[in-house]
C-alpha cells in the first residue's frame, strides 16, 4: 500500500468494491459498457495485479493488468470517479502498476482513444514500426462508436 495525498493506492484484491467498479465500467467506460458484470468479475479474478485507489474506505480509482508474469503485461480498465478527477490520481495508479509493481521491467501494452497524453508520460507511444499485429474482437466496433460520444 501506498499513499497519495488523501489516497491510498492498494494492490490487495480483497479491498476491491466490485460494485464501484462495475458501476463505472457498466455505466461510464467507453470501452466496457457492453460487458456484464459477471464477465467483469472473471476479468477481475484472471488478472495478474490490480490496484485500486481509496479515499476513506471508498474506492475511487482501479487499473488492471494481464500478463505471462515475465516479460509482457497489459493494462486495462484504468479509471478515477468524477469526485476524485483533476487531483493527478489517474497518474498514481498507472505508476503504481506499471512503475512501482512486479512488472516494472515488462514491456507494457494498452489500448485508448482517449488518454493518449496521460499514457505518453510513462513512454508509451503508438506503434509505427509495423511490428505490432491484432486481431480485433467482436467488441471492437462498439469500443470505436462509445469513444465518438
């Protein structure tokens, strides 16, 4: 655990409020809304870390990651409530997970059409090399079309 201002930055999760978190992805994520909440909770339970961020004993702020635990890792889900936006949050908890974590030498992947600045600041940057393939899921139109609103 580590502290934030007024915030506590956890990897623990137990400490997790699934409800806070599916409130968010169900209702306010660009990238989710199509998920149920019981494929949330398995996203949950399969990840390799999570961190989730706390004012008081409320969760307002969560990042996930997958990885092989050895050389690559993916982040996903990162968000901040709208009561806690604007204070640098959504910053901690990305270098929480990705700097401050096991995984702080993997190379890391991420998809955003909205938080390229955010992410640029931890190195990441969009692929020009051609040496990154993908296959999109069925969901892939649905992340496009929420992103445009």
């Amino acid at each position: 655990m580590r502290t934030f201002g007024d915030y506590e930055l956890d990897d623990d999760r137990a400490r997790l409020d699934l409800d806070v978190v599916w409130k968010f992805l169900s209702t306010e994520a660009y990238w989710g809304r199509w998920r149920t909440r019981e494929q949330v909770e398995a996203a949950i339970d399969g990840s390799w870390r999570v961190v989730g961020a706390y004012r008081g004993s409320g969760q307002v702020g969560f990042a996930r990651a997958f990885s092989d635990g050895v050389s690559s890792a993916y982040l996903a889900d990162v968000f901040v409530v709208d009561s806690a936006r604007g204070s640098g949050l959504g910053k901690e908890i990305v270098r929480e997970m990705i700097d401050n974590g096991p995984g702080a030498q993997f190379r890391w992947m991420l998809h955003t059409a909205d938080a390229h600045g955010l992410y640029r600041q931890f190195g990441f940057a969009e692929h020009t090399r051609g040496h990154y393939l993908e296959r999109e899921g069925p969901h892939a139109a649905t992340f496009v079309a929420n992103a445009d609103r």
